[in-house]
C-alpha cells in the first residue's frame, strides 16, 4: 500500500477511535477505559507473540516482531510514556468537550510536527504540499472557533488546556515514531507490539490507584466501545507505522493527512452524539477536504 493511501486509510481508523474513546468516557471513569482498552490491546499482541513462538513461520511477515534489545527496550518504554501522558489529557478532554470541537483541535498537532519536521529532520515539502498543510490546518483552526458559539470559551476552560497538552505531546510522539521507524529501523509490529504492552504496564498503577479511591472519582461501566478503542486503534496505528517506514514518506505530511480523521470524527459527533451543527463548522470540514486535495496533487 502506498504511504499516501496508508495515511487516509489510518486517518479513516482514527476518527473512529475518537468515536469510540467519546462513547467509552462519556459520563464514565476515565483511567479504568484507559486501562481495559491498553488491557486489550496487548492481549492481542501477546496472543501473537505466543503464535509466533509456538509455531514460527505461521504468521504474516507483517505480524512478526523482533526481539529488542535492553536498550531498544527502554526506547520502547520511552514511547509508551510519552502517549500515556498524551492520552491521559486527550481523554479527559474528549470526555468533557464535544468531538466536533475537540477533534479538530487535536488535529493541529500537524503544525506542531511540521515545525519540528523542518527544523529536526530537514523535511522540505514541495510549495504545493505546503500550502495544502496550510489550508487543512487553518479549516481545523476555523471550525474548532465555533466553540465559542457552543459556550466552550478556550481561554479559561480547562478541558481545553488539556486538549492543548495532549494535542501536543502527540505533535512529539509523532516525531518519536519517525525516529524509531525511520531512523533506527524498528519494525511497525515490534513498535506496536511493545508499545502496547508497556502502556498497559503504566496504566495499571493508575487504574489501581482509581480502585483504591486514592482521589475523588467517578464511577467504572464496562462498555463494548471499550473494546472499539482497542480494536481501531490497532488498525489505524498498524497501517500508519507502515506509512512512516516508506523511504518517501515524509511525516509532516502523514501527520497531515492522518487528520483527516476529523472528518469522520466531526460526521460521527453529528449522526452518533446530536452534537450542534453549524455552517462555520460546514465550510471548515470544506476547508478541510480542499487541503487534502491540494496536498495530494502536490
């Protein structure tokens, strides 16, 4: 699959994870989803490593991870605290704001990346790709500025704060990704298989904590979009880490197009949640559909 296409499918995945995570913290506690999601998660990849050491040869190359180093390991772990924070504060923020607003917010992460791109890793995308990122991420800029006729005012909410935070901490592991995958050579199964696996290590204490009522908290329902999260997730990441292993693939742009997932998300918060329309909001998902195009013909 080519890296372009590989990036739309994952952006397609992921805004049905965004989907999946509002309904599953959705009057709900946050750090237990956050765990039995992660739970699920590496279940899958250790059922697979399982698979693999009873009966080599059995899986798909694709599937097949490598066994890593000490150091390999920590860079791993290293990943997996990255997101946890970054998804501890998206997840709040996803639970209190509406996902036509908090989608779109998450999708400036691009410009974020873009930035480091050009100034860490010498990217240089062509003028027409450029003004392609730019169009996309002002659409998102204008749509998410309709929260203010929704009465989520920015400058003094604080689950906007934390969308902020999370928002760009994923700007960082976004970068992270293209270092392991690009530069140092891991394999998209071995990043997704111990990423997994170290982020269900992290959310256990927190989830423990959470049981223990070591702070005030809400309460726990298990939902089957708990399950989504885990499942969509994995798609959407294993294709996508499949893009940045594409010697052509550039990351401000994967990042870029991933944000297409705003689409789904902001379509779905309409159909799924009856969340407020707008012709604001309209004319950016338009915005948005521009800048995909421009950069694709770029």
């Amino acid at each position: 699959m080519h890296w372009i296409t590989a990036s739309l499918v994952s952006a397609f995945f992921i805004g049905c994870y965004e989907l999946s995570i509002k309904h599953a913290v959705r009057d709900n506690a946050v750090l237990p989803v956050l765990f039995f999601a992660n739970v699920c998660s590496a279940a899958v990849w250790g059922g697979l490593l399982g698979v693999a050491a009873a009966a080599p040869g059995l899986l798909p190359p694709v599937l097949v991870t490598t066994p890593p180093t000490a150091g390999q390991h920590l860079l791993l772990f290293g990943k997996s605290a990255l997101v946890a924070a970054s998804w501890i504060f998206s997840y709040f923020a996803l639970k209190h704001l509406p996902v036509t607003l908090a989608s779109p917010v998450r999708a400036t992460g691009p410009v974020w990346t873009l930035l480091a791109a050009l100034l860490v890793l010498g990217e240089r995308p062509t003028w027409l790709e450029g003004v392609g990122v730019g169009v996309t991420l002002g659409s998102f800029l204008l749509l998410s500025s309709a929260g203010r006729r929704e009465g989520v005012h920015f400058h003094r909410d604080r689950w906007f704060g934390f969308l902020v935070a999370g928002t760009l901490l994923g700007a960082a592991s976004a970068l992270y990704d293209r270092y392991l995958l690009g530069r140092l050579g891991f394999s998209a199964a071995t990043v997704q298989c111990w990423f997994s696996v170290y982020l269900a290590v992290i959310f256990l204490p927190l989830a423990v904590g959470w049981r223990l009522r070591w702070w005030p908290r809400h309460e726990f329902h298990w939902r089957g979009s708990i399950l989504l999260v885990s499942l969509m997730l994995l798609v959407a990441d294993f294709i996508y880490f499949g893009a940045l292993r594409h010697p052509d693939a550039m990351v401000s742009l994967v990042a870029s197009f991933r944000r297409g997932s705003t689409l789904v998300a902001f379509a779905g918060g309409l159909l799924l949640f009856g969340e407020a329309w707008s012709g604001r909001k309209l004319v950016a998902v338009l915005g948005v559909l521009a800048g995909i195009v421009l950069t694709l013909l770029g």
